[in-house]
C-alpha cells in the first residue's frame, strides 16, 4: 500500500467519523426511530467507486467500530453493524448489475439500512411490532438516500481522478 | 439517473404507501395499551382511562401518559427521546418505542392481547 493511499483511507475514515458525530448532534427532526440522512453513506459510496468493494467495506467497519468507541455504546454499535452491512449488501448488489447510477445505489443502501435496522430492533426487543415503523422508513430512506446520491454523484465530479 | 433507478425509487415509495394506505383504511380505534420491557408484557391498561405512570425500562424510565384516548410518551430520561417526539398513538398497532430502554407500547383493539397480558 502506497503512503498516498494509508493517507485516504484515512482521510475518508475521519470524514465518516465527523460525518456521523454531526449527525447525531441534529436535533431530531423526526419523530419516528432510525430515521435519518445518512450524510456518512456519502464516504461508503465515494469510497466505494473510488476504491472498490473491499476497501469501501473496511473503511465502513472501522468507521462504524471507531465511531460506537468514541460517542456510542456498544447497543449502538450492533445496529449501525446491522444496519452498514446489510445497506453495503444492497449496494454493491445493484453496483454490479451495472444498472444503477450513483443514486440508485444510494436509494437501494438507505432503505436496506433501515431495513436491516428494524430487523435487529425486533430481535433485540423480542418483539415484531416495530414493523410498524418500516413504511415510513422506506420512504424515508428513500429520500435521503436520494439525496445523499446526488450529492455523491456531484462530489466525484469535483475530486481529482487518481 | 438511468431508468433502473427511477423504478427502484417509484417500486419503494409504491409500495410504502400501499402499506400505508391499507393500514389506514383497515384501522380500527384502540381499546387497551400493552407495555413491553424487554419483550416481556409488564402493563396493559385500559385506553379508555386517563392515567400517568412511569415505566421502569432497562436503564431508564418513561412516562406514559394515557389522556382522552390516546397515549404517548412525555417524558424519557434517554439520551435521544425520540419517544417524547413520536406522536400520540390511538389506533390498534401503532406503536412508540424507547429503543435504549427496550420499551414498546402498543395499542391493541383488545382481544388476543389482553388476554395475553391476563396470563401474565
């Protein structure tokens, strides 16, 4: 691994940690739980077409392990695992297909993201009523991820090619 | 954005709001309200009846308020209290959750659940 690339990841795994500290300092806006932009997903996908499927993987799990140390707790940490691998499932699944542009691939990860979030919620709660939530979050999701997706297209525009 | 995205997008929101609309169409008015810590039923109140309590959830507390046939949570000493913002729940199914507190409150039309909670 070259010194420009250890540069990077790092680079982009503090960014994903500053991005997810900002978001939990927003007041909550919505009143339903697991709703949220998910600005850090805009780190995963730039890394993800930047730097492939592997080191966009990496760089989610330890942004995701390194963020619950610093500001969270380990209940958090288990369903922001839930929620970044199931949403990177999704992602690099429509990536693949070569189908999807940038913010489809941001749609498909903000909806499996909390989809994989109730998920875990109704095992750890021991109870299926939380799928009470999961309509509001698809549309949810699907709207912030929409916009993380254009916002992403439009930085990888701006980023100087490698 | 190319064509597999907009169908994506549109197969999403469609079928959110199909859920959605149907819930609304089939809901029928709550009669009881069933606490649950931990997966276990620990309250089922009558909605009918205003009342205040306060749940001992795992690592905190919230208060339920039950007022005029609805009931929401006022009060939460967790760090989000996303509950303390989730609107007042009055029709069979909904739901408020704690989720640091492991609390859900759901309202029931009062058959099934009710007697669930009896046995308890």
């Amino acid at each position: 691994m070259k010194s420009k690339d250890v540069a990077e990841y790092g680079l982009m795994v503090a960014l994903a940690m500053v991005l997810s500290y900002l978001e939990a300092q927003m007041p909550v806006f919505f009143a339903v739980p697991g709703m949220k932009l998910g600005l850090t997903n805009l780190v995963v996908l730039i890394a993800l077409v930047r730097r492939g499927e592997k080191s966009a993987f990496c760089i989610n799990v330890v942004r995701i392990v390194l963020t619950a140390f610093t500001f969270g707790s380990m209940s958090a940490m288990l369903y922001s695992l839930a929620g970044g691998v199931v949403s990177f499932l999704a992602m690099i699944l429509c990536r693949r297909s070569g189908k999807f542009s940038l913010s489809g691939i941001s749609v498909a990860g903000g909806v499996a993201h909390n989809a994989g979030q109730i998920l875990v919620a109704m095992f750890a709660l021991e109870t299926s009523r939380l799928i009470y939530y999961l309509p509001f979050l698809m549309i949810s999701g699907t709207a912030a991820g929409l916009v993380v997706g254009l916002i992403g297209g439009g930085l990888l525009q701006r980023l100087p090619k490698q | 954005m190319k064509k597999a995205d907009k169908i994506l997008i549109l197969a999403v929101l469609t079928a959110a709001i199909v859920v959605l609309g149907f819930r609304r169409i089939t809901r029928s008015p709550g009669e009881r309200v069933i606490v649950r810590v931990d997966g276990q039923v620990t309250e089922n109140w009558s909605l009918k009846e205003d009342r205040e309590a306060v749940i001992e959830g795992k690592g905190g507390r919230n208060t339920l308020v039950i007022s005029g046939g609805t009931a929401s949570v006022t009060e939460a000493d967790c760090p989000d209290r996303i509950c303390v913002h989730e609107r007042p729940i009055r029709y069979s199914g909904e739901t408020i959750v704690c989720l640091p507190h492991r609390v859900v409150v759901t309202v029931t039309g009062g058959t099934e659940e009710a007697l669930d909670g009896v046995v308890q």
